[in-house]
C-alpha cells in the first residue's frame, strides 16, 4: 500500500492479519514481516503505532482477551435453556481462535512478551485464562439452576475442559469437527452432567443396559 493513503483503523487491520498468519503458519510464521505483507501495509505502519512487535503481540493479546467478555455474556444468557453439551460446542469454537492456541508457543518463544503482558496487569495467558473463567461462570449457573451435580466443582472442571480443549486444537492443523469437539466437552463433563453424545451408537456390551438417569438435561 502506498504511503499516505489513510487507514481507518490500523491496528484492527494488523490485528487481523496476524491472526490469519497465525492461522495458516502458526507461531514460528508470525513476524512483523509477515503480518505487515499480509496486510498490505508498509512496514512502518506498525512501527507508527506500537513501540515494537513484542507491543503489537500483547496488544493483540489483550485485545482479543477483552472480546471474550461478548462471548461469555452469550454464554451465560444459554444457562437453563437446551443442552448444556450443545450450548459449550456452539461457544468454544468463539474461544479457540489461531491466536488462543498459538498464545502458550508465543509466550514461551517471545522472551519480552510475558514482561508486556505482566507489565499490562495481565495473567500469564490472558485468552487461555479467560477462557476458563468463561466456562466457569457458564457451568457455575447452571449448577445453581440444577442441571450440573450438586458435588461438580466448576473451578476444577473448567481448566480440565480447557486443557483437553487446547490439545484436540493443537492436535491438528485444521478446525477439528463438530463430533470431536463434542465427544471432548462430554468425556470432562460426563460425570457432571451425564449427557450422551450424538451421533455415537452403543458398543454391543452395552445394548440392553437400562440407560443411567442424568444429573440435569
């Protein structure tokens, strides 16, 4: 892009260039070099506006973090109303975006990155923790509306959830499917909520069991 021309909202395009770098070549991909020609920008576009790219890292970091707060109000909106299965699938995909599973390799390859993040009053992994926040609040009402086990611990089974999560999204270098994210949510959850997942047929050991009665629907 030449320079002169007026961008009306610069960091947002770098923002989203990063992410989709960070979506097609992972962590090791993303450089100030990278995200620049991705966006179409001259390099000093970046320069103009953060001090240096450990700062546009963070921002973005943080920027991205503070948006989860949407998904977390949607989330808590779903407490008591259809499947609590159905309603964490719909939501998680929202919460692993390329930059939420890169965020534990830049902080760990990114020296001055943890140092902008601490700086910034952040936690360690800003995404990853309000991640698990957002499960939490999610399972915690509806616990209080009785459809998770009085005896879960929402505290516990969200960083579980979490941790399982990031793995099936780092596991493989596409979206994994609906099924696998599915059968995930339902193995950590399963004891709390003892829903079946879909699309799975009883092994023959199984048939003619009398099906357990759930916690909550």
């Amino acid at each position: 892009m030449p320079t002169g021309v007026h961008l009306s909202n610069p960091q947002e395009l770098l923002f989203e260039a990063a992410e989709r770098v960070l979506a097609r070549d992972g962590a090791s991909g993303l450089t100030s070099r990278a995200v620049t020609d991705e966006a179409g920008v001259a390099k000093g576009v970046m320069h103009r506006y953060f001090a240096d790219f450990d700062a546009f890292v963070a921002e973005l970091i943080l920027d991205r973090a503070a948006r989860l707060a949407e998904v977390a109000a949607g989330l808590r909106q779903q407490s008591g109303v259809g499947s609590i299965l159905n309603n964490l699938a719909d939501a998680v995909p929202a919460m692993f975006s390329p930059l939420t599973v890169a965020e534990l390799a830049l902080v760990v390859t990114r020296d001055g990155l943890g140092a902008r993040l601490r700086d910034a009053g952040a936690v360690r992994l800003p995404l990853i923790a309000e991640a698990t926040s957002t499960i939490a609040g999610y399972l915690a009402a509806e616990q209080d509306l009785g459809r998770i086990a009085a005896s879960a611990d929402p505290a516990t089974l969200a960083p579980t959830l979490v941790g399982a999560l990031h793995l099936l999204y780092t596991g493989q270098d596409h979206q994994p499917s609906n099924n696998a994210l599915r059968q995930v949510i339902h193995t950590v959850l399963a004891g709390a909520v003892g829903q079946p997942p879909t699309n799975r047929k009883p092994s023959s050991h199984q048939q003619g069991r009398q099906p357990r009665t759930p916690h909550g629907p």
